[in-house]
C-alpha cells in the first residue's frame, strides 16, 4: 500500500443493455440460469471518493433520474462494495462516496452494479490496494450478477446468473435512444411474473430451455458491427412479463418502432426501453421525434470500456 493517499479519486461507470436475454427454468433456491449477451452503453454513474473514517456515501441525480428510493446506508450495493474490498484487503480505512446517478435507478441498466463497480476502483485506488482486476472481478461477482460485467464493459457474455462472463468481440458503434421510466420495476417482481407467464402459456411456449445460451446470430451481429442483423436477433425473456406488468411500455415501444428505430427492447427487467438506430445520425433523429412526442429520450452509444478512473 503506498504511503501518500490521493485527496480524491473521480471513478465513472457505464450502465448496459441487454440485446439478448434468455432466462432458464426457476431454480430450487428460487433462483434462474440465464444467458445473456451485454453490451456497456455511454451513460455514465460518476463517482468521487474522498478519504474518511468510516464508509458513508451521498447520491445525488445527473439528469431525469429520480433518486428518492435509492438507499444511503448498508443496503446501498456501493457502500457493501467498499467494506468489502476493506475487509477482504484487511484495511480499516474509510471513504465518503458521492455519486451523481445518469443511469435510471430500477430500470434495468444495471445503476446500481455499477455504482459498486466504482466503488471497487475508487477505493482500491484511493487505499493504494493496487489490486488485480482479476481479484476485483471476484469480489464483484460476490455483490451481484451484473457488477462484474460493470466492472469489464464492452460486449460480453454472461451465463449462470449472468455473472460467469466470456468477452465477445463487437466491431464498430451501436447507437441506441433509451426511454427511461419515472416508475421503476423490481427485478424480482418481473421474474416472478415471467414464471406465472410460463404457467399460463405452458401450451403455446413449450418449457423453459434447460440450459440457455446466446443465439449464435446476436453474436454474429455483434462481430460484424452490423445494426440491421442485431435488430433481427435482439431478444429479451423478460420483455412479455414486462410489458404484461406495465402496459404503458408496450405503447411507447410502438411509438419508437414506428418512428424510425430499427428495433426495440425493453432494457433487462425493465422499464426503460432501448432502441436500436441505423447510425449515429438516425438515432439524433428519432431522438427529436420522442423528445417532441414528450417522451424523455436519452442518445447513447456502445460499446464502451468498464469502470475507469477518469
């Protein structure tokens, strides 16, 4: 550990899309497998950690976010993050965390992973850790199934909970408008209500895969860098029970559709909803036309790097 320790350490982290989501049977522990193809997009948690006694953390909002739900205590997955790089480095040592929330708090894009991804970089830096980015990856795994990938960014793989990743190589720039929701969704709520869906559509789906995987073809997309093909293959298990929840998603999911996305997608269990453009200026486009329509409509692109301190 090095002697000086830095006045502050400014870390910034992506949150993420979906473009593929299949999700396996309930498991026994209430639990789902699934297989998911994730791609970090430039919409950015910023996070500046400050030395302290103890472990306490401020949130404030960086755009449309509503915050008032996001928790400032044990609870909040950035301060779990710090005490358990601290306990697992055998330190005590504190940090003040203040973080300013782009990414839509309960929408699906992984807000809250990546709040505890920064907080991982922030204070290993902060604490003069110097800690791999291996050793970090697994204590990222330990908070949650998307704080690894927060952590990594880019395009990847992610199979069990979604926290086992294989990187995929995705050439070129998505552009995508996002959606987000002032109501957010709760993930379990959205996988327990896929589960109902199952049951009452048992005839019409068949069972859920044993072991689910990502279609070959998203991957094919990705590799290619090619907008259309990824529109043809963009999936998401939990779209149905989604929109079967929030009705109101399936009207502005149309609206995109129809005025010049390629595709869309509600974004992981919902419900902000990501929509995939030609290109850079098709985006710009469609997202004058749902800002006009007096939706709040947010022009991102991917892939872009993890957790980083800028």
């Amino acid at each position: 550990m090095s002697a000086q320790t830095p006045a502050s350490v400014r870390v910034r982290a992506p949150g993420k899309i979906n473009v593929f989501l299949e999700v396996g049977d309930v498991q026994d522990d209430g639990y789902h497998e699934l297989a998911t193809a994730f791609q970090a997009v430039s919409l950015y948690e910023e996070m500046v950690a400050t030395p302290a006694d103890e472990i306490t953390i401020d949130v404030s909002a960086r755009g449309p976010v509503d915050i008032e739900g996001v928790p400032t205590d044990d609870r909040n997955l950035a301060v779990r993050a710090a005490r358990l790089l601290a306990q697992t480095a055998g330190i005590d040592r504190g940090a003040h965390l203040a973080v300013r929330k782009a990414v839509p708090v309960a929408g699906g894009m992984g807000g809250g992973s990546a709040d505890a991804a920064a907080a991982l970089i922030a204070c290993d830096a902060l604490w003069g850790l110097g800690m791999p980015t291996s050793e970090l990856v697994r204590l990222a795994a330990r908070l949650g199934a998307d704080v690894p990938f927060a952590l990594l960014g880019g395009t990847a793989v992610g199979t069990g909970r979604g926290d086992q990743l294989s990187p995929a190589l995705a050439r070129g720039r998505f552009d995508w408008v996002l959606v987000p929701n002032e109501t957010g969704m709760s993930t379990p709520v959205v996988y327990g209500e896929l589960d109902a869906h199952r049951r009452r559509h048992a005839v019409d789906i068949g069972p859920a895969p044993r072991v689910p995987a990502v279609d070959r073809d998203v991957l094919h997309a990705l590799r290619q860098g090619d907008a259309g093909m990824l529109a043809a293959t963009l999936r998401n298990d939990l779209q149905a029970p989604a929109l079967h929840l929030r009705p109101d998603l399936a009207r502005v999911l149309e609206r995109g559709e129809s005025s010049g996305a390629l595709a869309g997608i509600v974004s992981g269990s919902g419900p902000t909803l990501a929509f995939l453009a030609a290109d850079e200026s098709s985006a710009i486009d469609l997202q004058v036309t749902l800002s006009a329509a007096g939706l709040v409509a947010l022009h991102v692109h991917g892939p872009v790097p993890g957790a980083r301190v800028v």
